[in-house]
C-alpha cells in the first residue's frame, strides 16, 4: 500500500499540507474527521456531545480498518488523537509511511485559539489543555512515526518537499 499518513496534534497542519501534497504527487486525499462525519451524518462535534469521545474512538479505529482494504496510492489525515489508541497504531504503520507534522506549543496555540469545531479545546484555559495533552501525546506521535517533520517556521512548500524526500528514499 503506497500512501501517505499524516499524523500530529490539532492544529499542526494536517489538512492543509496534506489536500496540497496529494495535489503534487497525484494521490488522493482523504481525512479521517471528514470520513467519519460523513459515514455518521454528524459533525465531530456532536458526536462528542451526543454519543461521547469513546464512540468517536471506536469509530476512528473502525475507520482505519475499513481504510486497510481500500487506501491506496492516498494521502490520508488522521485526527490528533487517532494514535492515542495502541490498536490503531499498527494499524497506522500498515497503512503507509506514517508523518509526523511536529509543532511547537505556541504555534498550535496560535492556530487553534478561535477554533470552535474542536471538543477537547473547548471553553477556558486553551494553553493548559494544549500543553498538558501535547505533553502526554508527542512521545507517542514520536513513537509511532516513521518521519517526523518540524514544521515551525516553514511554508507549506517546505514541509511537502521534506515529506516526498522521506517518501521517495
Ligand atoms: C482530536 C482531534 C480532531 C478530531 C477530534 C479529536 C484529538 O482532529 O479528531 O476533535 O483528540 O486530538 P484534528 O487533529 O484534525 O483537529
């Protein structure tokens, strides 16, 4: 299976360098939010409200199942807390060459802070939820990539051309 998985925290820029990159290597993109709203005819954020985060999750791993007999020749974003769970995290690797888009505190602060779509960094103390997940979350995003890319200060073109030199080698 020839694809491209982008994984990292919220606001890292997932979606934006991955529609692009798929758009110059001629893959398709696909992302896992969009996929599961569409399957649940639901936004993210009222499945979170309605069914819980533990429904989300399972259908975040669901999703990547379904996605191993079909993905290929794909760029796919992943939600940020898609390698949280163990089970999906072979299942991540199975999929493709897995990327780390990595991003400072301070930057995902910046990008999220009037963000309204995002469950977990709802209501007060923004820079406390961010720091303590990020915390918790980037040695497992570490743990589970294949390529990490730093991404502070670089422009979208910048991070595609480190992600399709990792992928061509
Ligand atoms: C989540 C990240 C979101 C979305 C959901 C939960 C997380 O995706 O899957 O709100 O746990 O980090 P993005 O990373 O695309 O914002």
């Amino acid at each position: 299976m020839d694809n491209i998985i982008l994984i990292g925290f919220m606001g890292c820029g997932k979606t934006s360098v991955g529609e692009r990159l798929a758009k110059q290597c001629q893959f398709v993109f696909a992302d896992t939010d969009a996929l599961i709203e569409a399957k649940e005819k639901c936004t993210i954020k009222d499945i979170f409200a309605v069914q819980g985060e533990a429904y989300f999750r399972q259908a975040e791993e669901d999703m990547l199942k379904s996605l191993l007999t079909t993905l290929d020749h794909a760029v796919l974003s992943t939600g940020g807390g898609m390698p949280i769970r163990e089970a999906n995290q072979a299942l991540l690797k199975k999929l493709g060459m897995v990327v780390y888009l990595r991003t400072t505190k301070e930057t995902i602060i910046h990008r999220v802070k009037s963000d309204t779509t995002r469950p977990l960094l709802a209501g007060d103390d923004l820079e406390y939820k961010v720091d303590t997940l990020l915390t918790k979350r980037a040695p497992i995003y570490e743990a589970c990539a294949d390529v990490i890319v730093d991404t502070d200060g670089l422009d979208f073109e910048q991070v595609i051309d480190k992600i399709l030199v990792a992928h061509r080698k």
